[in-house]
C-alpha cells in the first residue's frame, strides 16, 4: 500500500520536468561564425576575390548582378518550447569588388536590416474580380469549344466546304 505514494511523487516529479523544459529558451546560430580579426584582416584596394576566400571562406550570399558583391551573414535567434524563432542579433558583411576582383568597400550591417514579414494566412490578396466558390466551379462551362473556336468541331475531312 505505500507504493501508490511513492508513484504519485515520481509522477508529479516528472510532469514537473517535463513541464520545466518546456520554459528553456532554445538558442540557435545560423550561417557565418563572424571572427572579427579576421574580418579586419581584409583590406579595400590590396585585396582581391581569391585572398578574401581563403580568409573568410565561402560567402554566404553572392550578388547575381553587377560586380558581385560577397555577404556573410550570421545571425542569432531564441525561442522557448514550440514557438516560432525570434531574430536576436543579425550582423551582415558586405564585401564588394570592383571588375577586376580588388575589394572596393567593406559595409557591416546589423538589426536594421531584418524584414519583419507577416503573411496572411487565409487568402491570398489579387488584383481583379472577386469571384466565389460557385464562380470558381461552374465558371469555365460553355466557354470551350464556343463558336470561333478551335475546339467543338465535330471532325471531317478537311478538304471539303
């Protein structure tokens, strides 16, 4: 008979812990582990696209147009249990190269570059007509094969009036 208390405590000492867990905030990295020496190690004018690699590595982004510029973004992000993860800390390095391949510039960019986007779930907004359900079902009937059309012939020989 003195089993049953020892189980409830062990219960209650779970659903406890388990509970418990649920308040840690989760912390997570993603992309470039910025090292700042090594970053400063790279200079505008000395050098080029193939010293900051084997200094920095790959970028993380790389510009599509134009010279081509170099990101490496590392950002920082938390959230507790289920939720969905908040931006913490972004840090963003720009690194852009003339024609030749020489770095031309070095840009650092932080927080104020996070787009805070929040898309609407239930429909997607469009310009034109409404239309409804019914519309959407029944809308096409009639229109294929109509007169003028190159659809509902009723086939034939072709050579003939």
């Amino acid at each position: 008979m003195s089993s049953l208390p020892v189980r409830v405590a062990v219960t209650a000492s779970l659903v406890a812990g388990l509970l418990a867990t649920g308040c840690t905030p989760l912390r997570s990295h993603q992309g470039y582990v910025i090292d700042a020496d090594l970053v400063n190690s790279v200079q505008p004018g000395v050098d080029n696209r193939q010293s900051v690699q084997q200094v920095l590595g790959q970028p993380t982004i790389a510009s599509q147009f134009g010279a081509g510029d170099w990101y490496y973004v590392s950002r920082d992000s938390r959230n507790y249990g289920f939720q969905t993860p908040k931006v913490r800390d972004q840090t963003t390095i720009q690194i852009s190269f003339d024609k030749a391949g020489t770095v031309t510039a070095i840009r650092r960019g932080g927080m104020a570059q996070v787009a805070a986007i929040s898309p609407y779930g239930k429909k997607t907004p469009t310009l034109g007509r409404q239309r409804g359900f019914f519309e959407d079902l029944f809308g096409n009937i009639g229109t294929v094969g109509a007169a003028g059309g190159m659809g509902g012939s009723t086939g034939g020989n072709r050579d003939t009036p």
